[in-house]
C-alpha cells in the first residue's frame, strides 16, 4: 500500500543552521507531494507542494523537490529560524481526482537561539 | 466561509456518551476529510468525502464511529459510547482537487474522561 516514511525527530539546530528532513514515499501511479507545518497551538498548514516529478515547491525558504528515481521529497532550507520551529509532515495524495492524504509521522523541529 | 470551520473546539465528555463533531468546508470544496492526531502521534486517516457519498470508510476505528456529510457541505462526525481511547484532536479538511492541497481547520480537542 501507500505510504510515507519521513526522519524521525525530534531535530535540534541552532539558528542559521542549514536544515534537511529526509521523507521518501511508496505508491503506485503518480502522487502528488506535500509538505505541511504545525506549529505550535496552531492547526496544519500547507507549506509546500509538488504535483509531479522534478517539480520543485517552495515557500518560506523552504525547498523540495519531487524526486521519482529516489521516490524522495526531502524538506531543505538553507538558514532555519527560531519561528520555524514546529512540527512538519510529509504527505502524499494520489487518484486523478481529490482523494486521502497519506501522512507522516512528522518530524519535530526546535530551533535554538 | 473563508476557511475549514469545526466546532466545538474543546469537548469533554463523560466514558459511555454519543458525541458529535462538526465540520463546515471551504464554500465550493467537494472533497472533505476526517482525522484523528492523538498526542505525539501523526495523522490518522478516518474517512473521506466526496460531495456527500464516502468513497473510502477504511478509516473507521471501529462501528462507534459513523458520519455524514449533508448538501455537499457539513459534515458530522459521531462517537457513541465514547471510550477513554477516543480522547484526541479530531481535524477536518476540505479541497477541490488533489493538486489544490487541502485546507484543514482548528480541530476539535476532544477528552473522554
């Protein structure tokens, strides 16, 4: 079946350090990939998004890129902040039409000062 | 509305009592979607909606739990006989396709006691 395997957490930086949380999927056909953001007390958010492979979604500083041959979508940036700490979940959705999320476990972030 | 509203957003109940939950989508989002996050835990797939018939129920922990969604539109989750077990943050989310992302609301805390 369907399913995403991300980095387990929880991941400690300091600021300005450069950020990588690995996620790497299993399906059959061709997903859609996300990333959302939960931050603290808050509820999900979508942070990025990739529809098909080579794409490259971006927001916030953040980067992925929907990688087919490594059946990867791994969540860069290049100089983290305090405010990004959160908890952050790959997901993957597939059918040619609106269909489940399949999640994450999600990776939790701290970002030191 | 402008956003995935859910209500309440705290609920209390007591071991043994129905309870329900309800979800208002995005104006015009045909798919809608139930989640459960218990506490450090990811996203559990419940069921998903598309206009008012549930293409996929495999979600469901167990037949205490059943929904419904009216006019395309609200959606109502119910737990009979509540068990200590269901105490969780029940996220509703709405979309018009795959590609679109998904839209999630606050969620509803709710705590069996």
């Amino acid at each position: 079946g369907n399913s995403v395997t991300q980095m387990e957490g929880p991941v400690t930086l300091s600021e300005e350090a450069f950020l990588t949380i690995n996620c790497t999927y299993t399906a059959t056909g061709y997903p859609s990939l996300f990333w959302y953001v939960q931050y603290p007390g808050e509820g999900l958010q979508l942070l990025l998004k990739a529809t098909k492979a080579d794409d490259k979604g971006s927001n916030k500083g953040f980067e992925a890129t929907y990688r087919k041959e490594t059946t990867s979508f791994h969540l860069e940036k290049g100089s983290v902040q305090v405010s990004d700490s959160a908890v952050y979940f790959c997901a993957l959705s597939e059918g040619s039409s609106a269909s489940k999320i399949i999640f994450g476990s999600g990776t939790r972030l701290s970002i030191r000062p | 509305g402008a956003g995935v509203s859910q209500s309440p957003s705290n609920k209390v109940t007591e071991k043994g009592k129905d309870v329900e939950l309800r979800c208002d989508p995005i104006s015009g989002h045909t798919a809608l979607y139930w989640y459960r996050q218990s506490l450090g835990q990811g996203l559990e797939f419940l069921i998903y909606f598309q206009g008012n018939s549930a293409p996929d129920k495999s979600g469901l922990p167990s037949d205490r739990f059943s929904a419904e969604r009216t006019g395309g539109s609200v959606s109502t989750l119910t737990i009979q006989r509540t068990q200590q077990e269901d105490s969780a943050v029940y996220l509703c989310a709405s979309s018009l396709s795959r590609d679109h992302g998904y839209t999630f609301g606050s969620g509803t805390r709710l705590t069996v006691v």
